[in-house]
C-alpha cells in the first residue's frame, strides 16, 4: 500500500517506518471518515491503551523498586492519562495527518483533546501490530521518557508537592510530627506523621527522619489523591 507524503513525514517524526503502511493510516482515520472500507482507529485505540499501560507499569516499577501500589497508582494515572497522551501527540503533529470527516474538520477537530489522545493510543497499537512489543515499548519509552522523568522526580520530592498542595488550597504547610523512636542509638528507627491542618495524617516510618518525613508526605499525598478520586 502507498502512503501519502503527509504519513510518510509523520513516520519521520514518529520515528517508525511501517512495514504494515495500512496499520497506519487506519491508526489515524477517525470514525467521521470511515466507510466500509476505510475501517476507523476505534479497536487500534482500545488496543493501543492497554499496550501504554503495560509499558508505563514497567517503567514505573523499574525506576523505583522499593514503591508500593498506592505510589504507583497516581504515577501511572498521569502517564496513561487521555491528557498526556493528548499532549504527546502535539508533539509529533499527529493533529496534521488525522483523516477526518468535514464536521470534525470544521470544527476544529485536529486540536481536540479526545481525538488527538485516542490517534495517539491508536498510533501505538499500529507499531504493535507492524513490528512487535519490543518496538511500540521503544516508542512509548522514547516520547514519554522527560515525562516518566518528571513523575518520578515528583514522586521523591513529595514533601515539596505536599506543601504546594496545601498552598493551592490556602491551607497552612504541612507539619512533621516525630510520634516515635525506636531501636538503638546507632540505628534508630524514626515515625513520622505528615499532618495537615484539616485533620488528614499520614505515617511512615525511615532510618533518618528526612525519609520519615518524605515517605509520610508521599503517602498522604497519595491517599489524598484516592479521595479525590471517589
């Protein structure tokens, strides 16, 4: 199958040459343009979603070993996200070679979020399918590694993410309480609780109370997150 110009410009920025060209284009035919033989991108996206989440809890598990599911979680949400997704498509001007239908076009269909982020899950699953796990994980890696980067440096910042959450909501900064010691002087063990002053509380417990301090930010962090989210 032949390409136009516009797709064979779009491999250079995506950084894959189909041997599969039709993967492609179906990859970035919306549902507004398709007929009986122009199939649309709505089984690529599905499938595509769930090969950017296999991809991403691998990376995430790589980066930090000693994480537990509740910090994985919203980590792994903000990279799956329709949003981020979205904004990773505008990088590589996927919005340009989208084939969609005059109503879509008219109303400015290039730029939508939920468009451009299900093109972009559509668009990984083409690379699946054309050459393997290994080449959409590459991909994947390739245009979200500032963004897992970002995450993950969030992640062990937490006591300074915690501080901005309060600040956002005119809240007073987050205390430290030490609740307990333990273990001998050498090797004392320290509980901190990360308090903030609408009652929530998180503990953790670290070998200095600086880890105590970041472990119970993250947690609470991440609790407070899963409330939101109910």
């Amino acid at each position: 199958m032949k390409i136009s110009q516009d797709l064979k410009d779009f491999q250079l920025r995506l950084g894959h040459e189909f041997a599969r060209p039709e993967l492609l284009s179906r990859s970035v035919t919306h549902s507004s343009m398709s007929s009986a033989t122009r199939p649309d991108n709505q089984r690529l996206e599905f499938l595509g979603d769930r090969v950017l989440g296999l991809v991403m809890a691998e990376a995430l598990l790589s980066e930090d070993k000693g994480a537990k599911e509740g910090q994985l979680a919203p980590r792994f949400n903000a990279l799956v996200r329709k949003e981020t997704c979205a904004d990773v498509a505008r990088e590589i001007d996927l919005g340009a070679v989208l084939k969609l239908g005059r109503s879509e076009q008219m109303s400015g269909g290039r730029r939508k979020m939920a468009l451009l982020g299900d093109a972009m899950e559509a668009v990984i699953a083409a690379v699946y399918l054309d050459a393997g796990f290994e080449a959409a994980k590459a991909l994947v890696l390739r245009l979200w590694e500032a963004r897992i980067a970002e995450v993950e440096a969030d992640a062990r910042d937490a006591k300074t993410a915690l501080q901005e959450w309060a600040q956002a909501r005119r809240l007073a900064p987050p205390a430290y309480v030490e609740t307990e010691r333990s273990g001998p002087d050498h090797a004392p063990l320290f509980t901190i609780a990360a308090r903030l002053e609408t009652g929530e509380e998180a503990r953790a417990k670290a070998s200095s109370k600086r880890a105590a301090e970041q472990s119970a930010a993250r947690a609470l962090l991440d609790r407070l997150s899963q409330d939101s989210a109910k």
